[in-house]
C-alpha cells in the first residue's frame, strides 16, 4: 500500500512573499524517488493556533507530515511548542539535544533564547542536524524540521532511513511542438484507454522560435510497462498530428512549465 | 479592516516535485502591495474532491481566495468543475468566452477539448487573459487563474482594479553579522516592548566570511513611525553587541534565507 504524505511550511516570510520556499519542492522530490505520494502541502503563518490546527487535519489524514520552520533560537521560532499543544504532550529541554546544543557555545554563550533550542516534546525522537547543530524531531507521524534549506536537506537525510520505501513512480516526459488545444482530444482518449496511469499535458510558449506553442506530456504510473506502452501511444498521436515526438529528461524541465 | 487571503495552487506537477511553484511567492508579494494580508496557502493535486474541500475550507474562512492551475483544454484541467460544485451552481459556456476563444482558431479547429476553456460556473464574471486568451473568472470571493506563471500574472494585473486597498504593511530589514542565538535575547525583549509592530529573524550563513554567522531582522508593522521606532532601537541592540547594523532593501534578498 502506497504512502502518503504533507507538507507543512511555518513562516511569515513565505506568507509575505519575502522569502520563495523552495523546501516544498525539495521535499517533494525526495518523497517521489521513496515512492511515497505527495498529497498536499500548506503554508501557515508563525502563529500557534494556526500551526496546531493545520498540523491536527494534516497528521490524521495522511501517513506522514514534513513541517518545515520555526524551531530557531528566536521570539518567533514556536513550532515546536505548537507540536506539543497539536500531541497534547508536555515540553521541556531533551537532555541529548541540551548536551548537544551547550556543547557547540563557549562558557557564557549558551543563553536561554539559544537553549529554546533543546526544548523538544515529550516522547518526540532528535533529528540530526548535520549542518549547524539544533536537532529537529519526529513525534508520532511528524518530522519537524528547520526552514533554512541547507539545515532542512540534512535533516531530510537524517531522517530517509526511518522512512518506507514504496514503488517507485515511473514518469516519462514526451514533448511535441503542438500547441495544447491540438492534442487535447487524442491525450483525453488515451487516457481512457490507459486507466492504471496519469496523463499530464503542461503547455510552453517559446518565443522566437518557429513552432512556438508545444507541451510537454507526462504519463506516470508505477507499472513501468504500462507506462512505456502508454508513451510509445502518446508518441503515435504525436506523430498522427504532424509533429515529431522528443522524451526529454525531467530532471532538466522542471522549471520550464 | 484589512482583509485577509488565501491562495489554492491546484496540480500534480507541484506534488510530484516536477514544477517549482512560483505563483504562490508572486501573489504574496502582489498582496503585500496592495495591504491585503495573505494568511495561507495550500496545494492540492489535479482531484475533484480534495479542489472542492480545501475551496470550501479557504473560501469561508479569507476575504479572498486565489487558485492557480488546472483551467486548459486537457482532460485534467478540472478547476471549473470542481469550482462549480464547491458552490454548488451549475457550469456551462459562457457566451462571451466561447466567442472570445472561437475567434482565436481557425475554422474546424475550435475543437471540444478548446470549448473546455468556455466552460465557467454560472454566475461568474470573466478574467481577462492578455497573454493566451482562454479567461480565468471570478465567482463570489474565489478568482480562478491558470497556472502557467505568465498567463497567471496578466490575470492577477486584470483583476488589480476589483481588489480594495489596504493599509500596506511596512517593513525594515536591519542585517546584522551577529549568530542569531547571540541576538535573540536582546529581540525578545525588543519584541516585548514593540507589541504593535512583528519582528522576525532570518538567519544566514556567508562562507568564507570573516563573519559568517549573521541574521537578516524585520521589523513589519502598518504604523510607518513604530516601524521606524523599533527598527532605530533594534539598530542600537545590534551596535550594543559590538556589530555594525546595515540596513537593507528586502527586495534583493528575497532569496537570501
């Protein structure tokens, strides 16, 4: 049975539009090649009750929730009081992650802004930070992470053992210089022919060149086999309507929806 | 009263981690503009039921909801329909859009699967779309807007004119070559005396720095002159710890978390 997941970020600054996150994204990725579904991700402001409630709908409807942001040293990094208040558990400084934190500051230096920190909830389990030292933690179905992108990815890696591995989706990404409209009839066909695979038009406009409207069509599925069947049809329609069909790499255009 | 907003990023290609989505940090900023205060976002995949839920859920809670994605002519560009049930209205051509696209093709190719792009709920007024044509629309508190960041940007320009004006929040980003942990104690304090106003701390990290560590702090609040009050003391704070404050134009480091 295939995994779900959900992405919770925490943070005024995405909100404001100061800061683009890009952890969603990454995180994404990373869930796709474990073979765990990606259901649905929000962003929250740094406020309390708005963390609490957004984690309590997310954490009982899917098998996993990412949270990214706001378990820093300052006024405004709460998320980790918010968990508890979500679990309804207790907080207080986890002794590994005290001893960890006290370790990294000269004598003096280890404040009570910086030992906020070492304050994890109860029963919850560290997440190594490779990078700068601060733990995350995973309590129950929640992995709570931090929201610069460097110290979130070694967090991510931390945590990829603990996590289950499914079946892979396998995609495969045909590109054709017809403008969308053009191949919608055929691609709606298709898709009914192929059940067990999802079809995906994601149209372009490239200026200057001599066929400027094209998209790029993405079939995934886990069944490899039906996927392949299902690109070498799509490849057929492509060619049924004039143009030549190219398999380009995602990886390459992931951007260039 | 300022009012509130929420954006729906609608489409398997944000979950999948194929697409970096881009709209939502655009709308933010384009928000923040004009003194509307964005409260969440949330993204969701190309299905009927999870579209119509979070639009349910964001439409009675925020003065306005955005959604982006999921209004072409293929088979998974369900947005209208799925808009249609979440107001329970019905959906059908609308005469002016299906005249509008018609006009666009040449004869015999104004196909099906291009009269899709006609299909709005009944009761909603059309969106503009200088760039391709195909209109979003808006009905009750939801603007519906295609995904493709430049067709999603002419619709958002279209619809300025409809969107009252707040007080615009202001801000000013005060960067400081201080750990964050250093400086956390003195911003609590500074955040206790500042009630009307939010700060926030980002910290970075400049490798190959003499001074690696730093923290970018904003100061935000809707009262131009509490701004600048606790801007000026946090300055002081950060000159108490032997740094030198700079401030900076948070429009260049949007990116710099």
């Amino acid at each position: 049975m295939t995994k779900s997941a959900a992405i919770l970020v925490i943070g005024d600054e995405i909100l404001s539009g100061r800061t683009q996150d890009t952890n969603t994204n990454y995180i994404a990725r990373f869930l796709t090649s474990l073979g765990i579904d990606l259901k649905e991700a929000r962003v929250v402001g740094d406020v309390e009750e708005e963390i609490v409630a957004a984690l309590n709908a997310l954490r009982a409807r899917y098998d996993f929730v990412f949270t990214t942001g706001g378990i820093g040293p300052t006024h405004d990094d709460i998320t980790a009081d918010a968990v508890a208040k979500a679990f309804n558990v207790g907080i207080g400084y986890h002794p590994e992650a005290y001893a960890l934190l006290e370790a990294r500051y000269p004598p003096g230096e280890f404040n009570d802004m910086r030992k906020r920190m070492a304050r994890i909830p109860h029963g919850a389990a560290l997440v190594a930070n490779a990078v700068s030292g601060a733990p995350g933690f995973h309590l129950g179905n929640v992995t709570v992470m931090a929201g610069v992108p460097m110290v979130m990815r070694a967090m991510l890696e931390a945590i990829a053992p603990q996590l289950p591995r499914g079946e892979q989706v396998q995609s495969i990404t045909v590109e054709a210089a017809i403008p969308e409209g053009a191949i919608a009839p055929g691609l709606a066909a298709l898709q009914k022919e192929h059940k067990d695979i999802a079809i995906g038009s994601y149209p372009f406009y490239r200026e200057g060149t001599a066929a400027p409207f094209g998209a790029q069509l993405v079939v995934r599925g886990r069944d490899a086999s039906a996927v392949e069947r299902a690109a070498l049809a799509l490849e057929d329609l492509v060619r049924s309507l004039g143009a030549a069909p190219q398999r380009v790499n995602t990886a390459d255009s992931a951007n260039g929806k």
